[in-house]
C-alpha cells in the first residue's frame, strides 16, 4: 500500500484497543504479544503477534493477527516465511491452516483463530478489540456583503 494514500485515509481503522485474549491451546514454543498501537506506514494494522520463544529454532514463523479493513475481518499471516508455505497457509490444508479467523456473534469485533503450521498445532483461542477510527470533517463557511449608495440631492 502507498505510504500517502495511507495518510489520506479517512474513516479507516488508525489503531486497536481494549485488545484482549483468552487461549484454549498455545504451542509451548510461542508467546502472545498484544498489540494494536497506531497503524503502520504501509497500513498494516497489527492485532497479536506470536512469537517463538526461541528465534534462533528457526523451525516455527512469527505469526502476525491483523486487521483486514477492506474485508472487516481478521487475517493471520506468517512472517519471513517462502512463499510456497505461505500459499499453503492461505489455501488451508490439514498441515498449514488459519489464515482466516472466525468471527464469532458474542460481538462485532470478536474472533476465533485456530492456527496450524507444518503439521504442529500453534495456537486456538478468542481474540476481542475495538478499533480507533480518525475522521475529517470539512465544513465551508460563505460570507456575503452587499452595500447601497442612496443619494438624495434634490434638484434646485
């Protein structure tokens, strides 16, 4: 996304808050990161990170749960992934799943992920949050003047 279109966005979601999470499963190897600060220069807005405990394993990817605005929806997404495993991600198959969260009724912004990668359970649970939205409100204001000359010489 443009840098200067992101800025110029008006109505969109700026930033998350009241970001709350309640697991059922989260793989041993993995922290949750709440997140949901101001949206970033590229229109990423990210919900939840998790991240692997141990970076230098290399085996499981950071996951990132952002807000999907031209879908109302919450995605999760691999980082530093190929793009072969990220296809496999998005598809879904019985190894590689998750990308869409379920919305769930108990609120307009409550989701269930229930997350898999190369064949390993990653995370289920229930992610809520309200979002922050900047609207622009341009009000035009006109003036009008009008002035009158009268003259009232007589003729003499």
């Amino acid at each position: 996304m443009n840098v200067n279109k992101v800025t110029k966005r008006d109505g969109k979601a700026r930033s998350a808050f009241n970001v709350n999470e309640r697991h059922t499963f989260i793989h041993p190897g993995y922290d949750i990161v709440l997140d949901g600060r101001q949206i970033g220069p590229t229109g990423l807005l990210v919900i939840v990170r998790l991240k692997p405990k141990n970076a230098a394993m290399g085996t499981l990817p950071e996951f990132v749960l952002r807000w999907d605005e031209k879908d109302n929806h919450l995605d999760v997404d691999p980082v530093d992934v190929s793009e072969a495993e990220k296809s496999k991600f998005r598809k879904g198959t019985s190894n590689y799943y998750g990308h869409h969260a379920d919305k769930l009724q108990s609120g307009p912004r409550v989701f269930e992920a229930n997350i898999g990668w190369h064949g390993h359970r990653i995370y289920h649970g229930e992610i809520r949050f309200n979002l922050a939205r900047e609207a622009e409100t341009r009000v035009g204001i006109g003036l009008s003047a009008s002035a009158s000359v009268s003259s009232s010489k007589g003729n003499r």
